[in-house]
C-alpha cells in the first residue's frame, strides 16, 4: 500500500529593518518543486503574534501533518541552526510588524515551561554536515516570533497526540541581504539553504 506524509513548511515574511527573509523564499521554492511520497503545504506566516499562532493552529487542524518543519531567519547565525527547544516565553526586543511588544509573557498560559524539538535534531545536523551543509544544534531560538510558533506546534502535537514530528530551523540571512545593507553579517546562499532544508524533510 502506498503511504503518503503530510508535511507543513512555513517561513515568515520580512520583519523589522530586513528587507526580505530568506525562509520566504526557500517555502516558494520548496512548494514548486516535484516531492514523490509527500503531500507537502506550506505557509509563510506574518511577524504578528496574535495572527502568526492563530494561522499555524489552522493549518496544523486542517492538515493533521506528520512532519511540521518551520523556518526563520535569524540573522548572525554562522551556519542552519536546527532548534532542540521550545520555550513557554515572549519576550521581544523590539515590536513585531503590527507594532506588538511583548514582555515576560508565556506563549500558552499554563503550559509547560518548554518543550523539546521532536525531530531528531543531532542525527540531522550530523548527516547535513557530512553532505558539506555548514548545520549546528542551537539550544535557544529565542523569545520572538520563531520561538512562540515553535512552542505553538509542540504544544498542539503533544496535545493532539498525533505523534508528529515537529522541527524549527534558524537560517542565516541570503547574501543579498547583506551585500546591499549597511550591516554584515554571515550569510548562506539560498541554494544551499534550500538543500538542507529538502535534506531535513527526507530525513525526518
Ligand atoms: N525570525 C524571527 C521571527 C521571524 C523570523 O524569520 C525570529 O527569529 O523570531
């Protein structure tokens, strides 16, 4: 019999001074290309922490997918930075893109202080490094936007009990954003980012 995976990508659209977000990119990239065995959709969520979780919880009920993989950009990171961990707190440096500000609050009310990546993080970041993918663990993925939808899938898998393999995954910024901006910064290309993230779904 043949079986199918139901895998969710999502990116996030641009936010605060950077001109695009690579993770944008590698969803539309990703969603045109040919994925034998998957059923794979993919969103690219807003900076918005009211509509961003509400958005993902949909797409999570509606699709009930086996493999949730989200991406965002965090940039100076110096290579994919794979998250082991979610944690239960927004805190926000500066305002999302609808002007939110967040401070010391729990992304759910009442959950668990964190919740641990379902993916199996060291195995992937290992065979991508082997495949010349500059990958490492990263055990924070902050207390912003990627953070809470990370928490947000974690927390509706273990809820759901859907057994759901559920991963975040930090990019550094494109070289285009950084060629033609005032600050540098370590950068992927997009090809190679795109790579690894195909990589990551197949071995999920
Ligand atoms: N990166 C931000 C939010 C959106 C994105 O791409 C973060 O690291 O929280």
């Amino acid at each position: 019999m043949e079986t199918t995976t139901r895998a969710l990508v999502t990116g996030f659209e641009p936010f605060g001074d950077e001109t695009l977000n690579p993770t944008a990119q590698i969803v539309s990239q990703i969603a045109a290309c040919d994925w034998p065995g998957f059923d794979l959709q993919t969103a690219v969520l807003p900076v918005d922490t009211y509509v961003a979780p509400t958005r993902l919880r949909d797409l999570l009920a509606r699709y009930e997918p086996h493999i949730v993989l989200l991406l965002g950009l965090a940039r100076g990171r110096v290579a994919l930075s794979l998250e082991r961990v979610a944690i239960n707190l927004l805190n926000f440096a500066g305002p999302d893109n609808a002007g939110n500000r967040i401070q010391d609050q729990p992304v759910i009310p009442g959950g668990p202080a964190a919740y641990f990546a379902t993916l199996p993080v060291r195995e992937i970041v290992e065979r991508l490094r082997k495949e010349g993918i500059p990958t490492e663990v990263s055990y924070s993925a902050g207390t912003f936007l990627c953070n809470q939808v990370f928490y947000t899938a974690l927390h509706w898998a273990d809820q759901s009990r859907l057994d759901a393999r559920v991963g975040f995954l930090h990019t550094p910024a494109a070289p285009a954003q950084v060629a033609l901006g005032d600050r540098l910064a370590p950068s992927m290309a997009l090809e190679m980012m795109l790579n690894g993230v195909r990589r990551i779904l197949e071995m999920a």
